[in-house]
C-alpha cells in the first residue's frame, strides 16, 4: 500500500487561511484583467456555436445530467464542441474599458475576474478537426493547432480512465496557472484556481448535458505524463480531464440557435456530421 503523508493538505489549509488579526494584503494583479495564454505563430481555426442559445432549459440539464462512461466513437459536428468551449470558458460579455482595455466578462466565474485557466483539447473524430490536440483562445473563440495526430492512446496511459476516453470525441482538460491568482492573493490564490476549475467544470457538463451529450469529468491521472503529453510550461498545472462525445444512448440532439443559423428548426450539427467528409 502506498504511503500518504495526510498532514500536507491540513498544513496547506492552515496557510492559506484568512484570519482576522492578520487581513491579508492585496497584490498588484488587476481585478478584470483576465488572463490568457496564446500561442504566436501556430495556425487557428475558427469555431462556430460562440453566443449559442441552447433550448433545454437549466431545470432540465440539471435534472438529467449524468457522468457518461461510454462513447460510441462516431463522428461529432465542430459547432457543438464550439458551442461547449464557449458555454464553459468563452467571452460572453465585453464591458467599456475600465483601464486600458474592455474589461471581459466569461461564462465561468473567477476570483478577480483572473482566470488562472486555460483549455487543452485533445480531438478524435469531430467533423473539421484532424484528429490532435488544440489550445482554446476564449477571446477570440478559437483553436490553435498544437500537434496533429491522434493523441488519444498517450491520454489513456496517462489517466485512470483510459478505456473510456478512448473513445471520446474531445477531452478538455482544464490547466492551472497559479501565479495569476497568487500574484494577488498569495497562498490563497491557489485555493480559488481550484475553484474555478471547478466553476468552469460544471458550466462544460451542464452545456453537454443540455446539448445531449456525454461528459465524463476526471480527476484522477499521472501528473507529470500529463504535463509532458500536453507540452506545458513549467508554470502551468493539469488540474481537470472531461471527455465528451457521443454516447449512443438513444438521444436524439437537441436544437441549437447560434447567430447566422436560421430559427428554432435548425437541427443540431451532431446529427449531420457522420454524412461530412472527414478532413
């Protein structure tokens, strides 16, 4: 059995608490700021399904969401992943310039409006991607190419859940970047990059859920496969897996209204996408 040493996580807690005698001092991050990683000089792909108005209402997506852990594997549209990227992460709102910039609003909350976060997605068989992995650009709403080629065999060794995600048509994971938030708040900043993680998280599975989708959520996986498989910078943390796709359970797709499509009839793109040709 492995040995666990229990007084670390108490002994963070401790450290990161706030205390009356000794109200914490706030850094000099700014509140709104945002931040965001890109990646100059790497191609990108617009997405559709920014904006969208998903038709099932929040009681319902509540009421059926479920951890899916089976996906058939057959081909998923590019509008639904968008619309999911943008219901879970994307810029919603665009607010007059307080400073030097127009202050962002997301679809997820974050302390001091910071997002310590950024979207890797590891794609296999969604209709106008190759099969790689993509970083997601909130502000713009796009994905750029990181690596072509299937890295779906290298997730699975690196998680708990490897046979599940095989099949997954995305896996989002959800990266820390502490130093965004720890700049302002100190140690306490890394407690509320886990809690946005967590925001973040739940607005993916709920979008899904309402698309009639499968979402899987995992915490568990080798950190530093991970970290390595994703090419992170020595400064960014893989906190989150959520693999999505189709499950074969019966479900017919719901209705997506998206600017430029036309009216509630517009039937989603996950029902069509197996008659695309494969890029």
């Amino acid at each position: 059995m492995p040995t666990y040493e229990p007084d670390i996580a108490a002994l963070f807690h401790r450290h990161s608490s706030y205390v009356e005698e000794m109200w914490p001092e706030s850094g000099d991050a700014d509140d709104d700021t945002g931040g965001a990683t890109t990646y100059p000089g790497t191609a990108r792909i617009d997405l559709p399904g920014q904006g969208a108005r998903i038709e099932m209402s929040l009681g319902e997506a509540l009421a059926t969401r479920r951890s899916v852990r089976h996906f058939t594997g057959d081909r998923l549209g590019l509008e639904p992943l968008g619309a999911l990227l943008w219901a879970s992460f994307g810029v919603s709102m665009r607010e007059p310039p307080s400073r030097d910039e127009p202050v962002e609003r997301r679809a997820s909350p974050s302390a001091g409006g910071l997002y310590p976060l950024e979207l890797h997605v590891l794609t296999r068989n969604t209709a106008g991607l190759a099969d790689g992995l993509y970083h997601y650009d909130p502000r713009s709403h796009q994905l750029e190419v990181r690596h072509v080629g299937s890295r779906h065999d290298e997730l699975a060794a690196a998680t708990l859940q490897g046979p599940v995600l095989s099949a997954a048509n995305a896996v989002v994971t959800v990266v820390g970047v502490p130093g965004r938030t720890m700049a302002k708040y100190g140690q306490r900043g890394y407690r509320f990059m886990l809690l946005d993680a967590g925001h973040l998280a739940q607005n993916l599975c709920l979008a899904a859920a309402a698309l009639e989708l499968g979402a899987l959520p995992i915490g568990g996986f080798y950190d530093g496969r991970l970290h390595r498989l994703l090419e992170l910078e020595s400064g960014e943390l893989p906190l989150y897996l959520v693999g999505l796709g189709l499950t074969g359970l019966g479900l017919t797709g719901r209705r997506l209204s998206t600017p430029g499509l036309t009216g509630p009839g517009h039937t989603g793109p996950w029902q069509r996408a197996a008659a695309e040709p494969q890029p």
